[in-house]
C-alpha cells in the first residue's frame, strides 16, 4: 500500500530558535530570512486598488485586457519584447502557479511525470512536482541531465536573476534545449528588474515557441500581499493553462487587477526601489566582511548568497543571531548542494541594516 503524503516541515519553521536569539539583542530581531518587502507600493498603486469599484464581480481568471495590455506594455517597454496579450494570462503572484503546474501539464501529457530544476533554487519547484506526484529532478547543468530524465521530463524550470545565488543563466541555452528535446521552458522572471550585471533580460528574447516567462509584482512593486503575476510565451501553453485555471476558479481579485495596471504602467517607483537595494546590498555586504564573511555582490535580485568560512552554515546563522541580531537562511532551504552558505535577504530598512553593522562591528 502507498505511503500517505506527509508534508514536510516549511523550511522557514526551523528558524525559530535563531529567532529567539536574535530577539534577545537590544532593538530586537532583524529579519532577513525570508524575501518580504518593507517598502511601500507607490501611490498610485494604492489609489487604483482602493477606486476600482470592481469588488462585486467575479473577475477574468485570464485577467481583464487592461490588465494583459497593460503586462505586455511592461515587457516591451523594459525587456524588450514584443507579446500579444492574448499571449499573456494572471496568475494569483506566482508560488502557487508554481506549485500547481507540474499537476496541470501531467493532465495534458500522463505519459510524463518529471520536473528538471536547478540544484540550488527556490524550493517551490521541486514541492510543485511532489504536489502532483512526480518525481522531482535536480540538475546543476542542463548539459549534465540524464537523457533518461529528459525523456520524462514535462517541464524544466529555470530562473533568471536565481534565488539565491542572484545568478544569471544562459536563456537562449535553455530555450535551445527545451525545443531539441521537446519539454517546455518554464522561466521564473520575477527579479528581472533587479538586474545588476548588464540589462534585464527574458527567455522571450529568444522565441515564445516552447516557453514561458513569469513575472510577478511582489518583488518589483512591493504587492507581495496583494497576488498578482502573469505568464507569458508560448500560445498554445498559455491557453491550455488558462483553461484549466479557469475551471479551477484562479482569479486575481478584481481590485488588485486594477492597481497591478497602474503598477505595471510605472516604471519611476521602480528605479528608486532599485538604488535602495543596490544600497542596501553594499551595506550587509560590508557588515559581513567585519566577521569573516567575505560574500561577492550578486548579478542579480536582492539576496547575498554569503559562503560559512569553515562550511557550517547553521553555525555561521547561529553566531549572526547572537551576534548580530540577525536571522538569516541557511542554504540547504534552496537544496543540498546549498549546505556550505547562507541567504541574506535585504529586505529590512536602512535603519535596521545599520543596527546589524553595528552590532556585528562589537
């Protein structure tokens, strides 16, 4: 008899007693283990979530065609590309598209049941392939993954900028590779304005045949409260997915479908959310290095991925609570081959970055 599922302990549930630690210091605990903006959406945003007067319909599951013009005026205007709206579709943020579509592609392809991910990455992806009963399959380097693994294979997922390496893959070699071995690209966009090394840039640059791009205004805007998100490419994955999140009743709240316009159509709040985390990047980047920790800036997104200076990262996370006052993830929340280095989300205000320097400079 099958064993039941059990879900496994959220990996952020075993911070608690850092947290405690950190709690301990004068001024209390910095949390920087989890990626939550502490900024404020622009204005604008605000105004159109409270002014829509959308809350007594059911809104578009696909996402009204403000909504998608609005997301494919973004792309162009941004990264770049050119995508019909019809091409385009909301998502409720994007964890739970994530999480859900392994389930979904399975119902359009039984025949397959793999999800190929990225060693050290978000560790929705592989729990998006356990949901769906699927075998979760990490790969280091695409050239690496098993010919075996790649003919089961119903999707790959890659991540430009990656949490939480910031780092920056190559997109036309994925796109490349999904097309010669048939299996769609799933690409998880939603750093993309948080580009530091050259511009930002899509798996769209490259063709919509055969892939997807997700983006999200959680990060970009500060709306991680609100869910919105979109997908975006291939038109025939797009409406296959669309139809089935139909069914399934996924909706972006009809307010937030109206703010997410106005967010997507404002570039300004961006630019100024950018240099404060280019700042604020530098400023942790500077308080490690006063205990050892000598951690490179990222290409791009906004977590240090700082190496443990004898490979012990829950030592290194234990003696920055105390220390420090700070909460921090160790890297094998992001998979195995994370163990030796920690995540450093710079998410707090200056403020608080600047008590951490301070306590760790003791």
């Amino acid at each position: 008899m099958p064993e039941p599922f059990v879900p496994p302990p959220y990996p952020y549930d075993r911070l608690d007693e850092l947290k405690a630690l950190g709690a301990a210091l004068p001024g209390g605990l910095v949390d920087l283990s989890i990626g939550t903006p502490c900024d404020p959406p622009p204005d604008v945003v605000l105004d159109a979530l409270a002014r829509s007067g959308a809350e007594r319909g059911y809104p578009p599951s696909v996402g009204s065609p403000a909504y998608r013009e609005s997301a494919a005026a973004w792309m162009d205007r941004r990264l770049g590309v050119a995508i019909d709206p019809a091409h385009i579709a909301a998502c409720v943020g994007t964890k739970e598209l994530v999480a859900g579509v392994p389930q979904w592609l399975r119902l359009r392809r039984p025949d397959l049941d793999t999800v190929l991910y990225p060693a050290i990455s978000y560790p929705t992806y592989a729990m998006g392939a356990t949901l769906a009963g699927c075998r979760a399959v990490p790969y280091a380097h695409m050239d690496d993954i098993d010919p075996g693994d790649a003919a089961r294979a119903l999707c790959l997922w890659v991540n430009v900028p990656g949490n939480p390496t910031g780092e920056l893959g190559d997109l036309g070699a994925a796109a490349t590779w999904g097309r010669a071995h048939g299996v769609p690209v799933l690409c998880d966009e939603c750093y993309v304005e948080f580009t530091w090394d050259g511009p930002p840039r899509t798996i769209l640059e490259h063709g919509a045949d055969g892939v997807l791009a997700v983006h999200s205004l959680s990060k970009r805007s500060n709306l991680a409260g609100a869910r919105a998100g979109f997908y975006a490419g291939d038109p025939e994955l797009v409406r296959y997915l669309s139809e089935v999140r139909k069914h399934a009743g996924f909706m972006v709240p009809g307010p937030v479908q109206a703010a997410a316009v106005a967010a997507w159509a404002d570039d300004a709040h961006v630019d100024a959310q950018r240099a404060r985390y280019q700042s604020r990047l530098v400023t942790m980047a500077d308080a490690l290095d006063l205990v050892g920790v000598d951690v490179p800036l990222p290409a791009g997104a906004f977590y240090l991925w700082a190496p443990a200076p004898d490979g012990d990262a829950w030592a290194l996370a234990r003696r920055l609570a105390a220390q420090g006052g700070v909460l921090v993830s160790p890297g094998e929340f992001y998979g195995p081959e994370g163990a030796g280095h920690v995540r450093v989300a710079v998410v707090q205000p200056d403020e608080r970055l600047a008590l951490v320097a301070e306590r760790l400079a003791r």
